[in-house]
C-alpha cells in the first residue's frame, strides 16, 4: 500500500526531528545560562533558583486540576514582579480560559 507506506516515511521523518530537538535541547538550556551568567553575573542564577522554588512550591497539585498549572505560573511570575499586571491580565486574557470555567 503506497499511501501506508508514504504515511509511515513521513511519521518517521517527524520522529527523527523530535529525536535530535530531544537531544540538542540540553545544549541550547546551556547556552542560554551561559549567555546570562556571561551577561548579568553569576547573582542572576539567584533569581533563577528563586523562581524555581517558588514554582515547586506552588505547583503541588497543579496535574489534577485543569489550567492550575498556568494559573500558578501567572500567580508565582506576579508574586516575583518580573513581568508587569498588564502582561499577566494579557496573558491570562489571550487564553480564553475564563470564559470556558463557567461550563
């Protein structure tokens, strides 16, 4: 069946894709905190590890309620002001998820 077999060759093109983002993606989290430090100082690995814990703080429980995981990154970036109110009123806004909790 050709059309089982052109299905199948480009199933395996995408996988092959995903396999080498799976593996570069570690390399590029590097260089983006060897960018930083380089730029900012090794004092920006703080706030890192700040907004780190405070999302592992906040986020227990976060699997088994839909869009609890979002609202908790939301609430812990405005905690931590790194992003302004309007940002996060835009952002919560541009995902249509208030509308959709009354059903």
């Amino acid at each position: 069946m050709p059309l089982l077999d052109l299905i199948d060759l480009v199933a395996q093109a995408f996988f092959r894709m995903v396999r080498i983002v799976i593996y570069v993606s570690p390399l590029g989290a590097f260089g983006g905190m060897a960018f930083t430090v380089g730029k900012y100082g090794v004092g920006s690995i703080g706030a890192y590890g700040n907004l780190l814990f405070i999302l592992l703080l906040t986020s227990k429980g976060a699997a088994s309620v839909t869009g609890e995981a979002f609202i908790t990154q939301v609430a812990a970036l405005g905690s931590l002001d790194v992003i302004p109110a309007a940002g996060l009123v835009l952002v919560l806004g541009s995902t249509g998820l208030f509308p959709r909790a009354g059903r």
